[in-house]
C-alpha cells in the first residue's frame, strides 16, 4: 500500500475511535456493567477489565501504526530521490514538458488580503518562489525545500483540507522548471485558478456562507494575525463594514476566481 494511502485510512480511523469508545461504554452502562444490581448481564469486573485492555491495546496499536506510516513515507522518499537520480539530460533546454496542474491549501490572511501557505509563506495569484535560506538560487532545488507545491489529485487535497479548518481549496497551474512526485509537483512559479468556497460557514457548519470576514486570530503560527473566513448571515452580523467582503470583492483583491 502506497505511504499516502495508509496514512490517510490512518487518521480516518482515529476519527471513528470516539464514537467506538462511547458506543461500548453506552452497551456496557444497558447491559448492567456499571450498576450495582446483583445479577447483571454483565459483570463489573469484566468492564474493567474489558477497559484496562482497550485503554493500553488501543493507542499502542496506533503509535506502532503510525510508526509503519512513517516508514513507508521515507521508504516511498528514498524511491523517489533514487528515480530522480537516474534521469540525466545533457541540454536542459530538452527536458520533458508537462503540464503540472494541480490542487492546495491556502488561507487567505492580513488586513489586505493575500494568500498564506500552510508553511506561512505569502504569495499573490501569480507569483515567483523564492527561497529564504539561500537567494541566489532560483527554485526549485533538488536538494532544498523552496519551490510552489501542489497536489496532483482532488482527493489528497480535500484530505487536508479535513485536517486544516480554516483553510481553502485552491486549483493551481504550475510552470518553469519542476520536479514531479508521487502525489504533486514542485515548481518554479504558480498560477492561481480558482478558489473553492465552502459549501457551509466556517463558524456555525451550518448555514451557507454569504460574505468574507476577518478577524484577529492568535496562534502559534507564522500567521497569527488578520484571517479571512467564510461566515452565515447569522455568524458575520456583528462584523463591521470595512471587515467584510462579499465574494465578488473578494476576488478582485485576490486576483483570481471564486466557486461554490
């Protein structure tokens, strides 16, 4: 199974562990196993017992799952470096061309809003990388970090997006020189197509979201200053005027496209 694959069937299981904790206790409680009748269909002893091992068997199961996760990651790393390392092209002007279209996450902070990565580096809609450990080169490097990343597929970007709240979909074109992986790309600039609103107020998760909103947000980030959210009627009232935008502002101070 591919490092990619196991770790998100990884983290979607945790999410099922609450529910399967209180489920059990829930049969555990009807069938008698926490009351002090004299013959329940349970025994008290054995839920206790029954909660000893799941309490140890269970998150231990999990470190050494995740322990796996992360060697497949390094194992499926080194294959990639290995790949890249057999490719040679005497002219560079006759390396392969690709189209690199991808999908990523992105929040949109500041008073003047602009896009902020996960890594809280900004960039505009239509931007050059830069790399802030050494200028002098142009990105992307095989051996550094620096470059515009971006998924290949839909999917692994709409994982991510389960696990950064707050964050938004963006669809991106890629060009210049890049690297290609087994689950995106890497490349020297970046074009933003379009940005996915969502479907439901970042606040509430109840009700369509109508308008853009910020505000002050502490954290431990990079970017722990104005942030931008989508929010309801109901949720963006008490926001003042020069701290909202509609869709259609939004837009035009971004530079790019939004969708429902």
């Amino acid at each position: 199974m591919a490092a990619a694959d196991f770790e998100r069937k990884l983290i979607r299981s945790i999410r099922i562990f609450p529910l399967a904790t209180a489920v059990m206790l829930l049969v555990a409680y009807l069938l008698g196993g926490f009351s002090d009748r004299a013959d329940p269909l349970i025994a008290r002893d054995t839920v206790v017992l029954f909660l000893k091992v799941f309490i140890a068997a269970i998150p231990t199961a999990f470190v050494i799952l995740f322990i796996l996760a992360d060697w497949l990651k390094k194992r499926d790393s080194k294959r990639s470096k290995a790949a890249q390392g057999k490719f040679a092209f005497a002219d560079p002007f006759l390396l392969p061309s690709q189209i690199m279209h991808g999908y990523k996450l992105a929040f949109i902070t500041g008073r003047e809003p602009i896009f902020t990565g996960l890594t809280g580096d900004h960039y505009s809609a239509d931007d050059l990388a830069t790399c802030t450990l050494n200028p002098e080169h142009i990105p992307p490097v095989m051996d550094c970090d620096c470059g515009f990343y971006a998924f290949k597929e839909l999917r692994d970007a709409q994982f991510e997006l389960s696990i950064n709240p707050g964050a938004f979909l963006i669809d991106v074109d890629l060009f210049g020189i890049g690297f290609e992986y087994a689950r995106g790309f890497r490349a020297e600039s970046q074009l933003v197509n379009s940005l996915e609103i969502p479907k439901r107020c970042m606040r509430c998760k109840i009700f369509a979201p109508v308008k853009f909103v910020a505000s002050y947000k502490m954290g431990y980030n990079s970017f722990a200053a104005w942030k931008w959210e989508v929010r309801c009627h109901m949720c963006s009232a008490t926001f003042k005027e020069h701290d909202a935008l509609n869709f259609a502002q939004m837009n035009d101070k971004l530079g790019i496209s939004a969708r429902i």
